[in-house]
C-alpha cells in the first residue's frame, strides 16, 4: 500500500513505483508542441556555405556544459536558413544531442538565437508550457532516469540515434506545474553557484596564465635585462643574472617501454607505471596500471625517481596530449610515449614543471617531427634551451605558483562537490523523494 498522499504507477520497464498522487508518468510526446531532428542530408550546408556571420546554425559540438558556446557556433545566408525550414528554433526551446550512447547534453536556448537553425545531431523539444516548464524538462535530461531509458533503448549501434518517434516515447515524472516552478528555482540557485564558481576559476587562471608569462620571462625584483635567442629564431628578454642552457647540460632524460600484453601477471604488480593518460598538468600520486618486479626485469625499465618531471612525446598533433606533463611524488617507471627528466642541481622538477606549462606548446610547434603523428625525440629535446634562474628564486617563483594553483584546487573540489550535490538533488527531487513546499 502506498503512503498517504501517494499512489503506486508503473514507470520504467514496467516497474511500480510510488509518487504524489497530483504526479503523473507521462510520454514525452505528450508534453511538447513540437518535436524535430535538424537538417541533414543534401540540404545541409556544404563547409563553403558557412559563414562568419549570419544565422546561427548549430550542431551538437556547440553545446558545452549544457549551454551553447558562442564561440564555436557556424552562421548560414538568410536564404540558405529560409530553405532550410524544418528546424527553426524559437527562445526557450530544450535542444538534446541525440546520438553517442548515454549522452544527457542539453541546453535551453537563449533569445540571441532565436529563429537559429539547428543540425541533425540535435532535437528540438518545444513544451507546452502549459504543462510542462522548459528548464524541468531540461533538468530531467540531465538525471539518471533519463539516462536509464537511452541505456535501455534498442537503437543498438556505437552511435546510437534517437529518432523523433523514439524520442516522443521516453517516460517523465511530471508534478503540476506549480511545483514544477519549486523544483526549477532550486535547481537554479544552485546552477547560480557553479556559474559563479567556473568565473572565479576562469578569472584566476587568467591571472595565472600572465603572472606565469611575468615570473618565467622577468623575474622577481629585477632591473637589468638581457637579449636571448629563442624559440622560431626570435629573442626574447630576461633578466642579466639568469643563464641560457641547453636541456642536455641540466637534464638526463630517459624513456620507458611497454611489459609484453602477452604475460597478463606483468600487470598484476604494484610499481606504478606511467603513460600519457597519468599525466594530468599536476603532481602524479596515482597511476591507471601498476607493474610487477619481474615485468621491470624483463623489460629493462629503470625506477624513476620521486621528484621526477616527464612529458608526453607521441601522438602531439592532438590539443589533448600536447603540453601534458607531470611531476612524480613517488618511485615510479613509465613507457615509450613519455619522456622523464631526471632531477638536477640546477633546476628543481617544479620550475621546470611551470616552465613546461607556459613554454611546452611553444616548444613542441617548434621541434615536433612527423605529418600525421607528431613526435619528440631526445635527440631535439635535448638541444632545446631554457632560462635558469638562481635557485633560491626558482623557489619563489614556484612559491608564488603554487598558491594559485592550491586556490585553484580548492575552487575545484568545491564546484566538484557543488556539481555532486546538484545531481542527487535532480534524482530526488525528480522522482518525489524530496519534496518542494509550494
């Protein structure tokens, strides 16, 4: 028997659940005045048809946490959007990525895009708003009941699609719609904070990106300054009492390899292992895979050093893995597609680490070898110079940049946190576990 106040319903795979009796288990259908994939076929714009400005046409790689980015958006002629008329949005409309498995991206679109025109890898979910608010809808799209019915659907490719008439039958709890209201505003306040959260973040990485270029270039405290040469055949100036060295007279580097994938045991061992994906632009305290003794052994890998900076070399044509490095807080060996400078008396692993993050794309545009695959090798590396300051500022420096980036974490974590609490919340509140006084 249900509690007071509630009913029993079937729901999902037919399951009986309990809600408000003023709830309903509605198809999503049956919400909207209008629902339409985006143009696709011949009538979409060939690349010369796109324009830097005009009507906005947006596709699925324009929507990024959940919002459309203004920045990658593509226009079309006036014309070319008035023969494409299936898929005029209007503001406030809910657009979703149909495709890619268990995807739940999402945005509402503001009044600068209204009468935009839209591609085939989004929706257009237009409510009735009579029924249904926009941003609950747009919300139960971000919540793990929406998320179940994609898994359970029998699209069943890689890619999967959502057609039209799939998506009119996914199922939604639906309270009236004054509660609705409730349930938005909560859900808004908290959407407020992490907006205010990724400005904090984005201002103070702004303020580190130019305090990083100051320190690495000028110093701190100096007044006489010196020509260098540097990278692409330019100068640059830096302060008369740094020094100019080549990596090969501060660093040793080495490079890992890979155990044989034939001898499963190699990876059942607890030496970390680093590749690529372990290096994160931070301190490296964990690693994806461990290794055994027999399997450093076997493939003549050396124990790395705690204190150890490594970078990616292989595959630097990619945005992802070009500037990727790390610094180790433990022994540790790593593979062929990373390169460890082993620590020197002449420049602590930290220095270098900031040096990298501002200098590293810089570095590898210049000496990267290869077409299609881009790669370091130590034979460049080690003919690439860089500024050495004396070690006790090296050490402010450092000092200065690691606040910041302790403040940057502690940023993170708290709109991590914030963003884990928001998700518990759309499942409770979305399925009447919490309810709103209204």
């Amino acid at each position: 028997m249900p509690k007071p106040g509630y009913k029993l319903v079937k729901s999902l795979f037919g399951k009986e659940i309990e809600i408000p009796e003023t709830w309903k288990i509605c198809n999503l259908g049956d919400l909207l005045t209008k629902i339409q994939d985006g143009n696709y076929g011949e009538s979409y714009p060939k690349e010369s048809e796109f324009l830097d400005s005009g009507i906005p046409f947006i596709r699925g790689t324009e929507i990024t946490k959940n919002f459309i980015d203004g920045k990658k958006v593509k226009y079309i002629s006036k014309t070319k959007h008035d023969e494409l008329q299936k898929a005029h949005i209007e503001t406030g409309d809910v657009l979703f990525l149909n495709r890619g498995g268990i995807t739940r991206t999402v945005a509402i679109v503001p009044p600068k895009y209204d009468d935009a025109n839209i591609g085939p890898q989004l929706t257009l979910l237009r409510c009735n708003t009579k029924i249904i608010h926009n941003k609950y809808l747009y919300y139960f799209i971000q919540g793990e009941n929406f998320k179940k019915q994609v898994i359970s659907s029998d699209a069943g490719t890689a890619l999967q699609f959502f057609g039209i008439e799939k998506t009119k039958k996914f199922k939604i709890t639906l309270p009236e719609i004054r509660e609705q209201q409730k349930i938005v505003s909560v859900l808004n306040s908290i959407d407020n904070l992490l907006s205010s959260y990724d400005k904090t973040i984005q201002t103070t990485q702004k303020l580190k990106k130019g305090l990083m270029q100051k320190l690495l270039t000028k110093g701190i405290d100096h007044k006489k300054f010196k020509k260098v040469p540097w990278l692409f055949g330019k100068e640059i100036e830096i302060p008369e009492e740094w020094e100019i060295k080549k990596i090969e007279d501060l660093f040793k580097l080495k490079s890992g390899s890979t155990p044989s994938r034939k001898i499963p045991e190699y990876f059942a061992g607890n030496i970390p292992w680093i590749t690529s994906t372990d290096l994160n632009r931070s301190k490296i305290t964990s690693t994806l895979e461990k290794i055994t003794p027999e399997a450093v052994k076997q493939t003549n890998l050396k124990l790395l050093p705690k204190g150890t900076f490594l970078i990616a070399t292989y595959g630097l044509e990619a945005a992802g893995t070009r500037g990727k490095c790390g610094i180790t807080k433990m022994e540790s060996t790593c593979n062929q597609a990373c390169m460890a400078f082993l620590p020197s008396s002449e420049i602590t692993s930290e220095f270098l680490f900031y040096f990298y993050l501002y200098f590293g794309e810089k570095i590898i545009f210049s000496i990267a070898q290869g077409t299609k695959q881009q790669n370091l090798y130590s034979d460049t590396l080690k003919k690439v110079s860089m500024f050495v300051p004396p070690q006790k500022e090296q050490k402010r420096i450092v000092n200065f940049l690691d606040q910041i980036d302790s403040h940057l974490f502690e940023l993170e974590s708290k709109k991590t946190g914030l963003d884990k609490i928001k998700k518990g919340l759309i499942q409770k509140l979305l399925t009447s576990k919490i309810r709103v006084k209204f």
